[in-house]
C-alpha cells in the first residue's frame, strides 16, 4: 500500500483517486476549491472519439467503452447517452475538411460516416439548419453531464477509503533526495511517497520549482445554457474549423460553447459581445438555439499544449511524481482513461495505453508547431 497525494478535484485527479483507492492505496486528493470547480465543472461534456489525434483515438476508444457501464461502476447516473457526434461543413471548403477526416479516421479504425448533403444529415439530426451542407457522424460518439461524473468518482473514491480534501491548495510539491516526499498546502504537509499532479491550468506552477516546464497557453471558452427545450438534439455538433460546438443535455436545456480564445484576463463571466457572438453562431446549425431563453452563461479555461495533446507521465527526473494535464479541450472523455492511466503510473505497472507521445521531455526536443484548440464536443 503506498501513501499517495492528488492535487486537484477535476475528472482527472478523481477518476485517479477512485482508481487507487479501488486498489487499496491511501490516497489523499486535495482541490483547492470544490470538486468540479474549474475545466470539468464548466466544459460541455462530449464524449467523443471523431476529430481525436492517432495518438488519442485509442485513449478516447477505451473511454466511450468505460463510460457505457461508468453508472454501475459508480453506483451513480452521470446522464451518459451514446447518441452520436455530428461535425459540421457550412462552406465549401469546410466539406473537403470533414471528408479529409472521415477518411482519415475510417483508416485508423473509427467507423466514422460522411453524410454528403444536408438531406443526409437532416435525416440524422432533424433540428439542424438548412445551412449545413454535409457532416461527419461517428454514432458511438456521446455526452454525459460533467458535474455529476465528476461528483460521481469523488464520491466513489471516499466510499473505498480515499480522503477527499477541498478548500485546502497545494502550496508545493516537497522533495527528499531527488524523490517525491509529500505535498505541502495551506493546512500542513501531507506526506506521501506519489504525488498526481492533475491541477489543470495551475499544473506549471507546480511543476516549475521541480525544474519542470509544462508549455500551457490558456484559453477562455465563453458556454451558453438554455432554459429547457422538448427534446430537439440527440447528437453533439461541432464544427470544421471548431468554432462552436453545443448539445442538448438529458433534462432539455440547450448547451453550446464558442472556439475559445486567448483573453489576457480571465473573468468568470462571458462578455454580453462574447455570448451574442456564440447564440449567432449556433442558431446558424442549430436555428431552435437564436429563439431559446438563456438561462445561465459562464466561462472555462481550457490548459492548451503546443501540440494539443496531454502530459500523462512520470517525469525522469523527480522520483515519483506523476503528471497528468494539459488535456488541451479533450480531456472529459478521456478522464475515466487518464485516471486508470495515472493508477498504472503510480503503482509502477506498465501503463494499459501506450503514453509515449504524453511525456512532457517532448517539449524540450525543441520547438513544436503552435496550436488552437479543437473544441468538437
Ligand atoms: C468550455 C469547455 C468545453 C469543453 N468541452 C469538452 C468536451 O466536450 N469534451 C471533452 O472531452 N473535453 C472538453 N473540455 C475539456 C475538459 O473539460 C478538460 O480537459 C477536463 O475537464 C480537464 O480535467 P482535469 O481534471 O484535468 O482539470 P480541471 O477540471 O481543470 O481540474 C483541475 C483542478 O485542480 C484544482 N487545482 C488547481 N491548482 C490547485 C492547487 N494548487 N491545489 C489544489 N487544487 C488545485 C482546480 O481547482 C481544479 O478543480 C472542455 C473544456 C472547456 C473549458
């Protein structure tokens, strides 16, 4: 049994407690605020494997097949529906983009199907606008609802032992002899012979008094919630070049984000421009989204990488420690992976998925081409 400290409360850093408390390991998770309280509290909740890198389509795989039985798992139903993933073309051009893909992905595995004409793709999704001239469709695609799947794997966590500590932040990570040896918060140190650093944005911070550089850009998403509609959308839509993405949640309310962007300062709230811009933008795909009432509006901060894709390793360097962030707006699906990911880490088993192209030594080989997010739901 290993004593094992977690900071963060996000899906990550819970699905990695409840792992390891299923296991019997004493772990501590410590979230500076509440569980959810940041990226999975705020995201829109796709479950996706369509538009994910090679590297990730086998991480994303794993997870739909986890999130088909994660109510069982955790004796909690977190409103997963396997209704399928629809990315729209709305020019031209953006048809090339989609059938680029589609053709892509049908060789890597993923039964993905191109829907030509608008006609094909209102067959599928009767809600979408005229305007949209063709899709991709991967049907084993879904969503499910961010705050209690997260909420879910905290509270399965504590029900095998874990200690699940919010309001208390990680101040820093201590080391003994090149080796992790506890982390030291607001309320004490808490030894511990792992430390998981799952903290989202805030994980350079951590990381960088250890001599560890994680390149994170931060964009704010501005997401919109609708009051509830009838039921209108099964599918999550994004959209070729990724600049709006939406999906109608079990109890009816419409919610859709914009692409995100890279404001100088972050407020909790979207600007009044902000979320006019997005409610346009969707109602032109989905015209039942110009006519709805807004309900709620709110921001999340997406902890973008060079290459988009995340860190989940155990650094050389310092004995130990276990990285897993970055997950550059794609990491909610993966979270039940990435947590049985960060467990193997932990307890020095080979990882179940290959993680080579997750280290974060990638970002000292040199200078990698920049990215934007791809927020596809
Ligand atoms: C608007 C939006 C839409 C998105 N859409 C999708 C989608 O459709 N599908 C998808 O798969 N992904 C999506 N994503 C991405 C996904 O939400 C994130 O990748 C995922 O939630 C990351 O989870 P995490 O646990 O790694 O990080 P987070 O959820 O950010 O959790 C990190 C936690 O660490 C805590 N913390 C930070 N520093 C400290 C400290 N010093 N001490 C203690 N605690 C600390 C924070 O308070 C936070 O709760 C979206 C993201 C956003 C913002």
């Amino acid at each position: 049994m290993n004593a094992i400290a977690i900071i963060g409360g996000g899906i990550t850093g819970t699905a990695a407690a409840d792992a390891l408390a299923r296991e019997g390991h004493a772990v501590t998770l410590i979230e500076k605020s509440g569980i959810a309280a940041m990226a999975s509290g705020r995201t829109l909740g796709g479950v996706r494997q369509s538009g994910r890198h090679p590297a990730e389509l086998p991480l994303a795989q794993a997870a739909v097949e986890l999130w088909g039985g994660l109510a069982d798992v955790l004796g909690t139903d977190v409103d997963y529906r396997r209704s399928g993933n629809l990315r729209l073309a709305r020019t031209p051009a953006e048809i090339e983009i989609v059938r680029d893909l589609v053709h892509a992905q049908r060789a890597q595995g993923l039964d993905l199907v191109f829907l030509p004409d608008n006609a094909a793709v209102r067959a599928v999704a009767p809600a979408l606008s005229n305007r949209v001239l063709a899709a991709s469709y991967c049907a084993t695609d879904g969503h499910a609802d961010p705050v209690k799947a997260t909420n879910a794997f905290a509270q399965s966590a504590r029900r095998h032992g874990a200690t699940i500590r919010e309001g208390v932040r990680a101040l820093a990570i201590q080391i003994v002899n090149d080796r992790v040896a506890g982390v030291l918060t607001a309320a004490g140190s808490i030894p511990a012979e792992r430390v998981i650093v799952a903290a989202g944005v805030d994980t350079p911070a951590l990381l960088a008094p250890l001599g560890l550089h994680l390149p994170l850009s931060m964009q704010v998403v501005s997401v919109v919630q609708s009051e509830p509609l009838p039921p209108t959308l099964d599918q999550v839509f994004g959209v070729a070049n990724a600049d709006c993405a939406g999906r109608q949640e079990v109890g009816g309310r419409l919610r859709f984000t914009d692409g995100g962007s890279s404001e100088p300062a972050w407020t909790n709230e979207p600007s009044a421009n902000a979320v006019r811009a997005v409610v346009e933008r969707v109602a032109n795909v989905l015209p039942v989204a110009g006519a709805a009432t807004v309900s709620r509006t709110w921001t999340g901060l997406v902890d973008l990488t060079p290459d988009a894709l995340p860190v989940i390793d155990m650094p050389a360097r310092v004995a130990g420690l276990i990285v897993a962030a970055g997950f550059s707006g794609h990491g909610f699906c993966l979270g039940p992976v990435s947590g049985l990911l960060c467990a193997d880490l932990a307890v020095g088993r080979t990882p179940r998925h290959d993680v080579a192209a997750f280290q974060l030594a990638r970002f000292e080989r040199g200078p990698l081409a920049a990215t934007s997010p791809t927020l596809h739901g």
